[in-house]
C-alpha cells in the first residue's frame, strides 16, 4: 500500500486538552434608553481566561452600577453589569482589550437602534466607539471581522482538523479527496446556514459529544481498512459519510458564530464572513496537508497509521470525557 502521510501537518495543531475550535472573546455594548450602558462580557473555557472577564476597560467616566452578575453558559463564562458613561453615552467611549491573546469581538449597540462590530487582536487591542453622528462604518468591515473569526475557529478546532486529517488518510486519489471533502463542505455549510438563522435544539455538549464520536468512528474505518488493505469507499460511499458528519461539524461551527454576538440584522453578513472565514482555513489546512504527504512519501510508510491512532485515541479521549460531562450534567 502507498505510504499515506500527507496529513500530519494537521496534528501539529492537535492535542487532546483543547478540542473544539477556539470561540472568540465578546464585548457588547447595549446603550439603553436612558443612557445607561449594559457591558457583556464572555470569555472562551481556556483555563488562563475564565475569570477574566474584568480584563479589558473602558473609558475612565464609564461608572459601574452594579456588580457583575454571571450568566450561565455551556462553556466558557458570560458576566454582564450596568455602568453610566455620561450624557454623551457611548459617543467616544475607549473599549481596551487587556491581556487576550486572542481576538475580541466588541459589538455595539446604541440606543436609536444602529449597531456596529469590531474586532480587537493583541496587535490593536483599543478602539475608539464612533460619534452617533459619524457615517455607519461600510459592510466590508463588519464582514472582514467575521472572515477573521471563522478561520481562527476551524484554526484552532483540533477535532476538525483531525477529521480532515482522517478524510485524507481514508480516500486515496485527488478527484476522490476533493470529492469527499466538498461532501464535509456541504454539509458543515448546511447546518451552520440553519443553525444561525433558525433556533435549533440541540444542546451544544451533545454536538461537541457527536463530534467526537464522528472522528472515533472515522479513525477506527481507517484503521480497519489500512489493516485488511480495503480500498476507497467506493461510489457514493465516499461522500455519504463525510456528508453525514459534516451536518454534525457544522452545528459546531454555528456555537463559534453565535458567540460572537450576532443580532438578528447582521446574521447574514456574519454567517457569510464567518463561512469564508471557515472554509478559507480549511482549504489551506488541507493543501497543506497534501503538501506535507507529498515530501513525506516513501519516508515514512507509517505516516498514516500514525495519523489514525492519533485521531483514534484523541477521538476516544474527547468522546469519554463529554459523556462523562453529559451524564454529571
């Protein structure tokens, strides 16, 4: 059998303490009728950020009225309080993103009903809100902010890669790796459309829990098939099943999205920057990976047995801990 290690740049970004793609950290602003300002805050469940919700500022007239009260969350943490920034209101208002290493979405919403999205790294962590009276900042930019963040989540989403890593493992041929992963495409595309512009019920800890199982699955067929020398599915087969666990991953996808704090008006464009974003990532993850199997071949013939116990035994990690989290609640 050809040695198949053209997935193994994927596992660099692999590990089995961080799973699902990393959210982004949110910031909204929601000026009320009467001035006053109502400051969310949520942070992703990475250990060094939780409990850091009072780790950015605003501008030094802004005065807390309340304490911060928690609001539950599936993961990660949300906290939101009210403060009094003055009769100018958010008008001129600095937003400073302290000590995130990661991107800070910052979503604003006035009081006459106009709203605006930036995104603050730790390259520009600061922004200045804009006078009420200034133009709208132009469509491009709000988008721009939600391609960014798309390809951060699938960046960061181990269990994601490690799938497309399987997938290239799996089915051998370039027409057959583009067929099955347009197949994956489609049908993460599917859900995240649905999932951000319709309610669905289902719980983000059972999709986490579904995707796990999608990469064990997938990493004990490949197994099975690089052991018994089975070749490609064939027909249809090929794309069913990445098909299938695409409808999953996508669900995963809209968790990501929905925590950057759409409002009902921007979903669109968000959902269109965001998919971008995601399938950008992907496509570079995955001619990457090619490139990587290329230069690996007839090197390293146990390249792709690697990459399957890898994904099998992160798969099966993830798997046991979010049942384990489901079932104590």
């Amino acid at each position: 059998m050809r040695p198949r290690a053209l997935a193994l740049g994927l596992l660099l970004h692999s590990t089995v303490s961080a799973a699902h793609g990393r959210d982004p950290e949110v910031v909204t602003l929601e000026e009320s009728a009467d001035g006053t300002v109502t400051v969310g805050v949520r942070v992703d469940d990475d250990p060094a950020r939780v409990g850091a919700a009072w780790s950015f500022a605003l501008s030094p007239r802004c005065r807390v009225l309340d304490a911060p009260a928690r609001v539950p969350e599936v993961r990660g943490e949300r906290w939101r309080w009210r403060v009094d920034c003055g009769p100018r209101g958010l008008d001129g208002v600095t937003v400073d993103s302290l000590g995130s290493a990661h991107e800070t979405l910052v979503s604003v919403r006035r009081r006459d009903g106009s709203s605006l999205a930036r995104t603050l790294r730790p390259a520009a962590p600061a922004m200045v809100v804009p006078d009420a009276r200034e133009p709208s900042p132009p469509w491009w930019d709000t988008a721009r902010s939600f391609v960014g963040l798309g390809a951060a989540h699938l960046a960061t989403g181990p269990d994601h890669l490690l799938f497309l890593a399987l997938l290239l493992v799996r089915v051998r041929g370039t027409r057959a790796r583009v067929a099955a992963v347009s197949a994956f495409t489609a049908g993460h595309a599917l859900t995240l459309v649905l999932a951000a512009l319709v309610v669905v019920p289902v719980s983000a800890a059972w999709v986490e829990a579904l995707i796990a199982g999608s990469v064990w699955l997938l990493a004990a067929d490949t197994w099975r098939a690089l052991s018994e020398g089975e070749r490609d599915p064939a027909g249809a087969g090929a794309a069913v099943l990445p098909a299938a666990f695409g409808l999953v991953h996508g669900l995963g996808f809209a968790e990501g999205l929905r925590a950057a704090g759409m409002r009902p008006g921007e979903r669109v464009l968000a959902l269109a920057g965001f998919n971008v974003g995601v399938e950008a990532a992907q496509l570079a993850a995955v001619l990457a990976a090619m490139a990587v199997g290329r230069l690996a071949a007839g090197r390293a013939p146990w390249g792709a047995r690697a990459v399957t116990a890898v994904a099998g035994v992160a798969g099966g990690w993830w798997l046991t801990a979010r049942v384990v989290a489901l079932a104590a609640g």
